[in-house]
C-alpha cells in the first residue's frame, strides 16, 4: 500500500531539523565551490605561487566545509529518519534499511575486508532502497528518483564490472550522463516550482557563466566536471550549462517562495554529482532522497500561496455545486 502525505507540519515538528539541512546544504555548496573548484582550477592558473595565500585560504576554507558537512551528514539524515520513524510512517522500515546499508559501504569501503563489488552493492542498494521510500512517500518525486537510480546504477554498475576485469565504460557513462540531464530537467516539474524575473534571471547567468566556463580551457573544464560531477564530459557543453542554469533558477524560485528546506535539499542532490561513486558524496544524494522522503512543505508561501490558493476547491463548492439527496 502506498504511504500518504505528512503534513506540512512535518518541518516544524522537527525542530531542529530545518536549520540543520540548510547547515548540511552550505556546508556542502561551499566544499564543492572552495574544494572541489576553486582549488582544481587555481592549480592551472600561471604563477600561481605569487596567489599563494589566496590559494591557500580558500582550499583551507573548503577543508573546513568539508568537516562541516561530515559532521551535519550525520545529524541531519539521523533527525529526519528520527522523525519519520516516530510518527510511524509505512516506509520507515525500508528507509531505515537504506540508511544501514550506506553505512556498512562508509564502514567497508577505506578498510577492504571484502572486495570492492560488495561496497559498491552496498552503497547502491542505499541510493535504491531510500529512493523507492522517497516513490511510496511522495509520488510526485518518482521521475526525479527514477534517474537518480539510474545514474548512480549505471556508474556503479560500470565499477563493480571493473572489479572484475578492465571493462569499457562508455555506455555505462553515456547512460549515466542523460540520466542526469534528465533529472536536471524533470526538478522543475517535481518540486513544482513557480519561476519569477529573478529566478529566471539567475538561472540566464548561471548558464552563461557555465558556458562561458566551458569556452575557456575545454581540457580544465572537462577534468573538473568529471572530478566535481562525475561526468565525462561527451555531451556538448552547451547542454550542462543550461542543465546547470536550470537547477539554478529552480533553487531561486523555492527559496523565493518561502520552500527553503526544499531548495536546500535540491542543492544536496547539485553537489553530490549523482553519479560519483564517494562515500562522502554518496551521503549527500542518500540524504537528499531522505529528506524528501521525511520532509513535507506546502507548495508555495508568501507571494505565491493566493495564486495556489485561489486554485484549491472550497468545501462549500461541492455541496453547492452538488446538494446532499434527503432520504425520506
């Protein structure tokens, strides 16, 4: 039987919940832009010693970040399956079981007491069980987490072959690669967002800052998209930008309309690449998935909720348009 909604009391009730996803989200945005970016790209920058110190303060902040998110990783995820087990809701159990199954791959994983494939099983079997959760608690996320799946599946399913024998990856990448423009396509539909001049003007600077980025040094570019994203990069640069610039619009527009603890888990699932076989980034896309699985807000607040509201039926309107027969 599927599960029925939360609430939009849910975040509330949670207390400290929100504040600790959005520490999670900046966290993980700030060790994407300072560890992941900032410090891979300097590395290419001529006389880079003479921007020592700004070099070194800012790999320093992104270290920091990264500690950051460890510790958040572990609170946030925990209160919000906390929450959900505690209001007994039908998928706590398998929630539970992806969360268990994530950690055992954290476990196993840097001490290789077993052979690399059942790591990579364990933390697929995660991404899986947490996104089938995320399906039975809110349908209206089910293409997102269906091209997660499929991302994260095709790459792990590419390691475990390379555990076994030196296998070509290029359809599995391939795979992996439109899966997740896919999923940059379908957000806008699944969080149902409501685009305004600013966030459509943010997500037009987002792209052509990307393509911008990508016309530079096609080589950097292409390395740092595979380390930071996990992608190889066969697709036209034109395409990730304006995937990018997307989920860019899309997070303004949450945030704008009073959705931020959706629009911060959209920036966990932006910084895990969905498709990096990690175990710190692999936490990020498990939590993401988790906290929409544990986490309901209304569809719109502030200068948006009259428009959905003006759109939702009156209890009056049934009984006016249709009268209750009065048996005699």
């Amino acid at each position: 039987m599927a599960a029925t909604h939360t609430s939009p009391g849910v975040v509330r009730d949670g207390g400290l919940l929100r504040p600790a996803v959005w520490v999670l989200a900046a966290a993980a945005v700030a060790e994407l832009l300072l560890l992941r970016t900032f410090s891979r790209t300097a590395m290419h920058i001529p006389d880079v010693e003479s921007l020592q110190f700004v070099y070194s303060a800012g790999t320093d902040l992104g270290r920091f970040a990264y500690f950051v998110a460890i510790a958040a990783l572990v609170l946030a995820p925990g209160m919000a399956l906390w929450l959900t087990w505690s209001r007994r809701d039908p998928v706590r159990a398998l929630l539970a079981v992806g969360v268990v199954a994530y950690l055992a791959a954290v476990i196993l994983t840097p001490l290789h007491v077993v052979p690399d494939g059942i790591a990579i099983a364990f933390s697929f079997g995660a991404v899986f069980l947490v996104a089938v959760g995320t399906v039975l608690r809110d349908v209206r996320f089910a293409a997102i987490a269906g091209l997660v799946v499929l991302a994260f599946g095709a790459t792990s399913l590419w390691n475990f072959a390379q555990t076994m024998a030196p296998t070509d990856g290029t359809w599995f990448g391939l795979a992996a690669e439109l899966a997740t423009i896919a999923f940059a396509a379908a957000v806008p539909f699944a969080f149902r967002a409501q685009f305004d001049r600013v966030s459509l003007a943010v997500g037009v600077l987002v792209t052509l800052a990307v393509i911008g980025y990508f016309s530079g040094n096609p080589s950097t570019s292409g390395i740092l998209l595979l380390w930071s994203g996990g992608l190889g990069g066969v697709l036209p640069g034109t395409v990730y930008a304006v995937a990018i610039g997307g989920l860019g619009a899309t997070v303004t527009a949450l945030s704008r309309s009073g959705r931020g603890v959706q629009a911060a888990v959209l920036l966990l699932f932006i910084c895990s690449g969905t498709t990096l076989q990690n175990t710190y980034q692999t936490g990020l896309l498990v939590s993401a998935l988790l906290l929409i699985a544990s986490i309901e807000e209304p569809l719109a607040h502030g200068r948006f909720a009259s428009a959905v509201e003006s759109r939702r039926p009156r209890p009056n309107d049934a009984v006016t348009a249709a009268p209750i027969p009065v048996l005699k």
